[in-house]
C-alpha cells in the first residue's frame, strides 16, 4: 500500500490543518480510504494508485461490500469519506477528474432524533430532587443543556472565565475547537447560581479544575457517562417512556425554538452548525409535530371513517 500512503498523509494533514477536523473523524476517514487502498492493491498483484482510481473501481468495491453483507449506512459513510479524499486530490491539482462525480450512495431513510415535549422537560426537572447530594448541580446541569442547546462535552467542560451572568451569556468550546457565544436565560442562570453559591463551595477543586463550573464530589470533572447515568434515572423517575440520552435536550432545545418561530440562522449559530442544512432537519420535526397534532385532534384528518363521520 506504499504507493498510497504519501497521499494519506498529505489528506491527514489537510483535514488537521486547513480543515480542523476532530480526531475521531481523522482516523475514521483514514480508516475508510486504506479500505480503498487496500481492494485496489489486492487483486492479482495489480496496483491501482490513487491517481487512477476510476468510477468502476468504487463501484467494484461497492459490489464487494454488498457481497460481504456490509450496510446501507456504514457504505454511505465510506463513500463521504472517499468524496472528501478525492476533492483534496482535486485541490492539490493530482487528479484531474472526481471518480466519485457519477456515483451516488444508498438512499438511507430519514430518522429524527427523540425529542421531549416542553412538558416532560418541566417533569425532568421536577424529578430532581434538590436535597439529596448534588443535586443542585445536577438540575442546573440539565438546566443549562436545554437552556442553551449545549453537548453534553461542552456543559462538562464549561468553564467560570466563560459564565457571564451579569450580561446572560456563556462561552463554550465546541467540536474543532470552534467558540461560540450563547445567550443563556434566567431559570437556568438562577440554577447555577444556586450551586456555585451552595454545593459547589463545599467542593475542593483538584489542580486544573480550579475553572470548572460543575464538579464531581472529588473536585473534579464530571464525565460523560454519569451525565448519561443521571439521564436515565431521571427520566425514569418522571414516567418519561422515550430513549433518550443527554443529547435529546441540545435537540429539544432546537426543536422548541423552531416551532416558536425562531430564526433558523439563529438556532444555527447557537447550535454550532457548520451548516444550516445540518439545522434544517428541526424544521422536519415541527412539521411531523403539526402533523401528529392533526392526527390526533382533528375529527376528519384520521384514516377511514372520521370522527363527524361516526356521529353522522
């Protein structure tokens, strides 16, 4: 795979670089493109490079997918890979045409993310019990993450020097290192206040977490698990049947400004969307919201005989 690998690297450097792709997304696309590599070296001592990788190989090696049972998705993710590889091939003036021009992935059903209704977020919080142990902090953590549309990374990594109460703003690090700036409202304000004016003076921070909001009982950061943890207790506790994880409250956040008519520009920037067609999905729940709403309520938008029908 000798012949490959300068160009790997050079696509490595490019997506750490010019582009700041996280590490995860790094070795993931490099995994997929040494997939490529590898079926384009294997087959009788023939050696394609990279620079005469056609249309027909990819479909080849797509065939060959198919014939070893691999998914619709995990196939889609793979050709993402292979159009971002061969566009930085393109740039840096290697090849002279996209082999990938002519290919088109699998159609993958559209899915949309769990969302809470504006009530059973109100009977999140209303689990919490604010006397047993942490459990400030623990409200005004799920506070701030439906308040502000936060990762669950973000809100463990959130930072004192980024928390302005007195202006009602936060600062957050988000994927790629990217800032962004997010108004935050009064009740999740009044909840950490309650914590870092409590609980959380009663907490000795370890070196280098003097800066974090929310601590664990060791003084140090909380981790991603026991936000998931929490999240399930407490959904538990409120009779909340959904799957739901930390993320569902970024995606209700969306969801609910969008169906209160909030800009979708805004909701972008506050999410930390890369692209608004990323946001654009949210403007899909509300219509299926408005759509089962019909469903349910109105007496002739069922199927068969409506409701009028049945009293006639």
């Amino acid at each position: 795979m000798s012949v490959w690998n300068s160009y790997i690297q050079g696509f490595h450097d490019y997506m750490k670089l010019e582009k700041g792709s996280g590490r995860h997304t790094i070795v993931a696309y490099l995994s997929d493109i040494r997939k490529l590599a590898w079926f384009c070296e294997k087959e009788g001592g023939i050696h394609i490079s990279p620079l005469q990788v056609g249309s027909k190989d990819i479909l080849d090696f797509l065939f060959e997918l198919n014939q070893m049972g691999i998914g619709e998705r995990s196939q889609a993710r793979l050709l993402s890979s292979f159009r971002s590889f061969f566009k930085f091939l393109l740039i840096e003036d290697v090849i002279s045409r996209d082999p990938m021009e002519l290919i088109q992935g699998p159609q993958l059903p559209t899915t949309y993310p769990e969302v809470l209704s504006v009530s059973e977020v109100e009977a999140f919080f209303g689990a919490i019990d604010l006397s047993e142990d942490h459990g400030h902090r623990n409200r005004a953590i799920f506070e701030t993450m439906y308040a502000c549309g936060l990762r669950v990374s973000e809100v463990i990594n959130l930072k004192l020097a980024g928390y302005f109460p007195d202006i009602g703003f936060i600062r957050v690090i988000g994927k790629n290192n990217k800032e962004r700036i997010i108004p935050i409202g009064g009740v999740a304000l009044k909840q950490i206040n309650f914590y870092l004016e409590g609980e959380r003076l009663h907490v000795v921070p370890k070196p280098g977490f003097d800066n974090h909001v929310f601590l664990n009982r060791r003084g140090a950061a909380l981790t991603r698990n026991m936000i998931f943890m929490l999240t399930k207790k407490y959904a538990s506790l409120a009779g909340i049947d959904k799957n739901i994880s930390p993320h569902t409250f970024r995606h209700s956040f969306a969801t609910h400004l969008v169906e209160g008519g909030a800009d979708l520009k805004a909701v972008q920037d506050m999410l930390g969307h890369e692209s608004i067609t990323t946001t654009e999905i949210y403007t899909h729940i509300d219509v299926n919201y408005l759509k089962e709403t019909m469903q349910q309520f109105h007496p002739l938008f069922s199927s068969g005989e409506g409701k009028l029908d049945k009293e006639n």
